[in-house]
C-alpha cells in the first residue's frame, strides 16, 4: 500500500503552486557573497612547533619513571 500525495498540486513557501524550484529571496542563500579571509595569504611557518613536542615528550618520560619507580617501590 502506497500512500498518495492527498495536495495534487504541492506548494513552495510562499503559497504558490509548485513550478520547478522556489522563487528568488524564499530561501537564504547557501553560503555568503563575503570571504573570510582577512588579508593577503600568507603560508604557514614552521614556527616553533619542535619545543612543544619535545617538552611533552619529556613530561611522559618522566611520568613513565615516576610511576614505574613507584611500581618498584611498593614491590619491596
């Protein structure tokens, strides 16, 4: 059993009878006319993205051996 469409003629938002798409200002647009950049584009640096990975790196090493010297510990 199908369910039939009971409005033979469906309507757009403002009322009016269908005809292949919805008028100009009925819906927003999609997306908007501005960009989003600010300025000239200018590529990414490397910056200093080495010293945070190595000051992290060096905090798990230290949790590491804070907790496996723990370990030790309580074992004696």
């Amino acid at each position: 059993m199908s369910a039939a469409n009971p409005d033979p003629r469906p309507r757009t938002p403002s009322g009016t009878p269908e005809r292949r798409g919805v008028p100009p200002g009925e819906t927003p647009p999609g997306e908007s006319s501005t960009g989003s950049g600010a300025g000239p584009y200018r590529p990414l640096s490397r910056g200093w993205a080495m010293g945070p990975l190595v000051l992290i790196c060096l905090l798990a090493l230290v949790c590491a051996l804070f907790f496996l010297a723990y370990a030790i510990v309580l074992d004696l």
